[in-house]
C-alpha cells in the first residue's frame, strides 16, 4: 500500500490533519499504538455516562474559525466549567473571583478583595517574578497561593513551586465580580456525545490502523499483519525524544493515573471537578464525568487523578516546560527542522502545553503549509 502521508498517532493533531489532507486529495494512513483513536481526548460510554477516559476535556477557544470547526463534527452543549476547591475544611470557587474572596476574608466588594490582595503582594517585595511561586504570589497575594496554588501545584508537577516556570499559572485568571466561569474563552462546551465520535467522523474514510508500533512498521516497512506499506512522509505526533532515540537525553513529562469507580449513588460530588488543593490529600482532583452533561443516570462515575513522573510504559500527558528540558527540546527541534519528510505534531511532538483548540489551529496551520 502506498500513501502520501503515514500519520502516527490517531490524536486530534493527527485526526485534523488526515481530514483535511483527504480533503485535499491525499492519502493518508493513521496508526495509532493504542487500541482505539482519538488519543488522550477519548471517551468512552459506560452506564450510559461519556467517561473521559484519560482526564476531563473541556473544549473552549476563543477563536471563532476553530469553533466553527469542531461544530462540523458534533454539536457542543452549554457545559460551562466552573470547579470547586477543597482545601482541609474549606470550600471555595474557582477560578480566584468575588466568590472565592468573600469566603476566604468575609468580605463582599471588589474593593476589599482588591484592598486586601494589594497588602499582601506589597509585603512581599516581589520586583520581578522569577519563578511560579513569585508569579502567583505576586498576581494572588499569600493567602489564596497558600490555600489554593501551592500544595495543588507541588502536586501536579512532583516540583517545587520555585522550580516551575511562571506561564503555567497564567491559565488561572484572578476575576473581581461574582463569575465562576474557569475560562475567559468566547466558546465552551462538551460535545454531546463525546469526543471520540468527533475524530471518528474525522476519520471516517481514511485508513486507521489500532495496536500498530510506528519504530516496527519504520523498520520493517511492513504493519503488523505483514502488509508493506511505503509513504512520502511521516507525521509525527508522539513524542519528539522517543522519535530520535533520546540522543540528547530524555525529555520529563508528567504522567496521570486514574482510579475510576462506579458508585451506586445518583449524584457524588455535585459538581464535574472539585480540586483537592491541600499536599497532603494524595489526588489533585475528583472528576465526576456525568456532569460534564448534565446526565440524570441512577448512577455515577469518578475518577481520583494521581500525577506522577512519567516514565517508559505509561502515558505522557504533560510536558514539563522548564528551562532544562526546553532547552534540551530545541535540540531535538533542530534536528526536526532539517527533516524533509517528517513533520512534529502536538503535545508531544512539539512538547508544548496546548489546549485542544490550539492543536487543531496547529494542525489547521500545517495542513495549510504542507498542502
Ligand atoms: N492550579 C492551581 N490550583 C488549582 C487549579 C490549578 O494552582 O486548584 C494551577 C496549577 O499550577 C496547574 C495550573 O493551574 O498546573 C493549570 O491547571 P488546569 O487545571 O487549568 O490545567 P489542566 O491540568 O487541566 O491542563
């Protein structure tokens, strides 16, 4: 079999572009190494609940074009994330707004939520943030870093908060009116239905290969099941080191594990994400997957979130975009940068902390540089 692209892994980097690129007249063949497409993004029904298999996805962008696109493959509800806080006996809202003041200082204004971060951040004398925690400390004040960054974010990324580069915390916006909305984004919502029916749609039609190693069908030009295949050029969406044998050194990446339950009660928690925020508490979040659609099931299904260090055999989720292994990525970049056929795609192959609008502008922008 002859293609005009091999795309590896079936994730939605690789899934936009298959659709598109067919559009275009090109035959793509996608492989993915997992059992099913639609790579981190998959869901799965289960008790009729969508279960985010690999961790809560929520769709928002601000771009109107990439909205526009994803509404071709599915029609997206009126989910608007707004996840809660536990922190030792405390409740709070999240994202930091009035709510999230009024109950950590009994106040109600914007001007004394305003008055007392101020104090704070002036005691510090923080001039330029270095580093996560003076970042946070220097946008929240000491008590809402204490309470609700810290001990979640030490969590997340197995790193001191010192050791963790700033941007990370820019996701979190600080609000000063009664708004639990998670993200400033134009559009959100969940695809009704899940999300592996968007990239079986974007699939549909091109050829996709389950269970296929991308390094065994490289070598042997052969897939598994001994057909030979050859193809014009590869896209690559796993992860940049793996893919040059980690000459350079491994890159880090965090890794999640889930612990998922089906309880026998209607509603757990009554809310999709609740955050555990505290250290000690060995989960970062609880995700209750029916909420994500306003499902009325008899029963319910949450999944605990455990982060941990990546390594060979587990999934990578994250890149760890610190100074050490953003460094050491350019030099894979480079090597990258004078391939004639191969082209990085995603998370892992750009190592890059994207949302899923932002791959599918990325993918968007390849497809149109290539073809
Ligand atoms: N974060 C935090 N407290 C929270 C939630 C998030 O400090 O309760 C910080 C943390 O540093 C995290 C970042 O915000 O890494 C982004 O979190 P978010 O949940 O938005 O990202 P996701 O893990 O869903 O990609």
């Amino acid at each position: 079999m002859k293609y005009d692209y091999l795309i590896v892994g079936a994730g939605l980097f690789g899934a936009t572009f298959a659709y598109e690129a067919k559009k275009k007249g090109k035959k793509c063949l996608v492989i993915d190494r997992r059992d099913h497409i639609a790579g981190n993004v998959y869901t799965k029904e289960q008790s009729g609940i969508n279960v985010h298999v690999y961790g809560a996805h929520i769709f928002h962008t601000s771009n109107k074009t990439v909205w526009d696109y994803v509404n071709q493959f599915a029609e997206f509800n009126n989910y608007i994330n707004s996840p809660v806080a536990v922190y030792k006996d405390e409740l709070y809202n999240l994202p930091f707004n009035m709510n999230t003041f009024s109950k950590m200082w009994n106040i109600r204004t914007p001007q004394e939520a305003k008055d007392i971060i101020a104090k704070q951040i002036a005691d510090l004398h923080i001039t330029e943030p270095k580093n996560l925690e003076e970042q946070a400390l220097s946008l929240v004040g000491t008590d809402v870093y204490e309470k609700l960054i810290k001990g979640y974010t030490q969590k997340q990324w197995g790193r001191p908060c010192t050791e963790l580069p700033a941007f990370i915390i820019r996701r979190l916006p600080l609000r000063f009116i009664y708004d639990n909305n998670y993200f400033n984004d134009r559009y959100q919502g969940i695809p009704m239905g899940g999300y592996t029916k968007i990239v079986e749609k974007m699939l549909d039609g091109v050829d996709v290969r389950l269970n296929e190693d991308f390094f065994d069908v490289k070598k042997s030009g052969k897939l598994s099941d001994g057909t030979e295949v050859s193809y014009d050029k590869i896209l690559f969406t796993g992860q940049i080191d793996e893919y040059y044998e980690s000459k350079f050194g491994p890159l880090e990446y965090r890794s999640v594990r889930f612990e998922t339950e089906e309880l026998q009660v209607e509603n757990y928690q009554g809310n999709a994400v609740v955050n555990y925020t505290e250290y000690e508490v060995p989960y970062t979040r609880i995700i209750e997957h029916k909420h994500f659609e306003f499902g009325n099931q008899p029963t319910t299904i949450i999944s605990r979130e455990y982060s941990s260090e990546w390594k060979p055999g587990v999934e990578p989720y994250y890149p760890v975009n610190n100074e050490k292994n953003n460094a050491l990525y350019q030099q894979y970049a480079d090597l990258a940068a004078k391939e004639e056929n191969v082209i990085f795609g995603g998370r892992l192959g750009q190592y890059k902390y994207y949302d899923m609008d932002k791959v599918i502008e990325a993918a968007l922008a390849c497809v149109e540089e290539q073809l």
